[in-house]
C-alpha cells in the first residue's frame, strides 16, 4: 500500500499555552521536540514548527505514513499529548520535494 501524507494540527489544551507554559510544560515540548527530531531522522516527518496565527498559535506538521491508523499509534508515543490534542487530517494527492543534501 502506498504511503499517504497528513496535516497534523497540535491544539494546545488553552488558548493561552504557548504564553504561560509551565518549567514543566516546556519540558514537555522539549521532549515533543526531541520526538518531531526522531520522526524527521526515521523519514517519517516532512515539515513542522509553529503556526503564528493571530486568532491563536498551534503547531503542525505533515506526516507520512501508511494509513491515519499507523499515525495514530505513532503520534500516542508524542509527549506533547499531555498539554494538547493531534488533529489528523488525511491530505489529497501531494507534491513534495526530495531533501536537499546536507550543507545546501
């Protein structure tokens, strides 16, 4: 079965997380960033960071796995679910480009 690409979307569990994170909130996200790392070495991870939006920053990322299934149990082992919520949505026929080369 071909691999497919999905939109996550982190929502915070207030709207106010990113300005008043706790010292262990951001050891959290420490640990979420060190994950998303891991993700990105394994090729699973295509693209992530913060969303700057007005009405509320979130983060995002595209993943690229097997089925929404297989991401689920992937994204179970992110410890950013402790302050938030995964919002999956699977992605139409993509274009992605290849990584460029280290040092380029």
């Amino acid at each position: 079965m071909p691999s497919s690409f999905f939109f996550v979307r982190l929502v915070p569990n207030r709207p106010n997380f990113v300005m008043s994170m706790t010292a262990d909130e951001q050891a959290i996200m420490g640990a979420h960033g060190a994950f998303l790392q891991g993700q990105l070495t394994a090729g699973t991870l295509v693209a992530a960071g913060p969303v700057l939006d007005p009405a509320g920053p979130f983060g995002m990322a595209v993943f690229e796995a097997e089925s929404v299934d297989e991401l689920r149990r992937l994204l179970e082992r992110d410890p950013a679910k402790a302050v938030g919520r995964h919002e999956l949505i699977p992605m139409g026929p993509t274009l992605a480009r290849p990584a460029r080369p280290a040092g380029v």
